[in-house]
C-alpha cells in the first residue's frame, strides 16, 4: 500500500490570513470580483501603501488574489471564488457592528437590499431570485444543474438567457448556492448566478450603489422584477 502523504486541511493558515482587520477590509472591498489599484486597497484599510502592499503580496501567494500591472499602478482582484464564500460564511457567525451614523445605516440596509458576491447577486433580491427558480422547478441544487433547461422562465426570457449560454463558464456547476449572511437563506451562485447578474448589468436594471458592493435598481429594473418574479420593489432604491 501507497504511504499516505496528504494529510488534513490545515484552516488555521487561512483562518490567520483572514483576521487581519486590514486584509479583512481589502477582501470585503474585492468581494464585487472587479480588480481595484494597490493605492485604493491602501486607503479603503486605512493603512500605509507600504503595509498594503505587504499584505495583499501574502494573499497573492497564498493564492486568494491574482495581480496585474497596468503601467505604474498594480491591480488586484480576487482570483478564487471561495474566498468570496468564505467571507459570507464567516459573516454569519461574526458580531454586528454597531451602527453609529445614518450614513452607516444606510449603507447596512443597501448592502442587505442587494449586493454583488463575487459575481451573482446576493441580499434579499438575491434570495428571491432564488426561491422563484426553485418554486418554478428551475435547478436541481443536488446535482448542480439547471434542471429545467428546456424550458423558459419569466426572469431568465426577459433577460434572454438560454441553456447553451452556460457553456462560456466551461467546467464550472451551472448551479450552485451560497448561504446569504444577511437573509440567512440561499442565493443563486454558479455559472447561472453569474450569467443572471451580468445580464442584469448589461440591460441596466442595476447599478453599482455608493457603498462597496452594494447594488441600486433602476426603474426598468425594479419593473421587470415586478413582473417576472412577483417582488415587492417598493423597498428597492432607484439608481
């Protein structure tokens, strides 16, 4: 017999990477999968280029970011969609901070509205995007596919998504889930998840919001969320 050379995951290297306050920070602001520059990295953790830079070159090699120089300035963007699930993961059993401004109130309440993760949507509308596929008999979670292919969804008609779409994500489940932190219930991730939010953006019924991550409705939006899936939008914030 084969000597066994693997052993168990070793979560405390992870877990350490990601206690830092400021790595924290850095994460939190790339978990909308879109590359941001060294120098915003720095002042969204309210630290040093310098110590920026140290930490986001651990994650680099930890294998968490993926970097790339664009003349002087240096980009970085999450490059495992695991860690985006981690955050939301560890968001669920982490304590609320209070908040202490209305402004902070206001960008609580945007982020638990919608929210990009990673690149699906996640918060409340995400939720309900969610749960009218699986009330239609859309996706079969336990296989990670889109059961119901062959046939066609108010939601995924308006945003002119087909089966064949799915083969741009190669490998990739069409289907996966991720547990919201904010609704505790599953959104929508996968090559699904993804193709539905990008459609979303390309038709503009969402807009990046004014806190990181966060996503506002247009009225175009809000209206055809109204008649696809049946959403009370009357809580969206028009972009």
């Amino acid at each position: 017999m084969e000597p066994i050379r693997d052993g168990d995951v070793d979560i405390s290297g992870a877990a350490r990477l990601l206690a830092d306050p400021a790595r924290a920070r850095m994460l939190t602001v790339l978990a909308d999968g879109r590359a941001q520059p060294a120098g915003e990295l720095a002042r969204a953790a309210g630290v040093t280029a310098a110590t920026a830079s140290e930490h986001l070159g651990k994650m680099v090699e930890q294998g968490w970011l993926a970097v790339e120089r664009v003349g002087r300035h240096r980009y970085y963007r999450i490059d495992l969609p695991e860690v985006v699930q981690a955050i939301e993961a560890m968001a669920l059993i982490s304590p609320v901070r209070p908040v202490k401004s209305l402004r902070g109130a206001r960008a609580n309440r945007d982020l638990k509205i919608a929210r990009s993760c990673y690149d699906h949507l996640a918060g409340a509308v995400g939720v309900a995007v969610f749960d009218a596929l699986c009330d239609a008999a859309m996706l079969n979670i336990i296989d990670g596919q889109w059961s119901a292919a062959d046939r066609s969804h108010p939601l995924l008609d308006e945003l002119d998504i087909v089966a064949s779409d799915l083969r741009q994500f190669g490998r990739r489940p069409p289907v996966r889930v991720c547990l919201d932190w904010s609704e505790r219930r599953y959104h929508l991730a996968g090559g699904l998840g993804a193709l539905l939010l990008r459609r979303m953006r390309e038709k503009r019924w969402c807009a990046p919001g004014n806190t990181p991550r966060a996503l506002t409705f247009t009225p175009a939006g809000r209206e055809s969320l109204h008649r696809t899936i049946g959403l009370d939008t009357a809580a969206l914030r028009v972009a």
